[in-house]
C-alpha cells in the first residue's frame, strides 16, 4: 500500500472516530424510558446498559436492562 493511500485511511479512519465520540458525548445521564439514573463511572452500568445510536439524527439513546428486556418482550410479541 502507498505511502498516499494510506495516509487516506488513516485520516478518514480518525475522521469517523472523532464523529463517534461526538455522539458518545451527547449521551444522557438517565434510561430513556424511566429515568433510571446512569453513572458513567459505574463499570458494571456500564457494562449491562443498551445504548443505541442513530447517527443520521445524531442521536444516541440510553436503556436499562429492565427496560431493554420489557422492549424486546413487547416486540417478541407484535411479529406473532
């Protein structure tokens, strides 16, 4: 691979990870649907939280398990 080309890369590359953290940054602090509180510092929180991004709206979404798993129930039930 060119020197060129790579260059390219690696700048489109850096491009689409700042864009990624702009949308990390503008996640909220609190579930989406019941307000749950969100601690960021909180590893498991972290770890067991839903978060969704819809990058053309810019738009990033944040769900606790309870309500993740009472969504996911609720459309298991509208494809029967």
């Amino acid at each position: 691979m060119s020197i060129k080309v790579k260059k390219k890369l690696e700048k489109k590359l850096e491009k689409e990870m700042a864009e990624k953290i702009g949308l990390f940054s503008q996640m909220s602090d609190h579930c989406l649907t019941c307000s749950k509180p969100f601690d960021k510092k909180d590893r498991q929180m972290v770890l067991t939280w839903y978060v969704v991004v819809h990058e053309q709206e810019e738009e990033v979404n944040l769900y606790c398990p309870p309500c993740w798993a009472q969504a996911n129930k609720f459309l298991e039930q509208g494809d029967r």
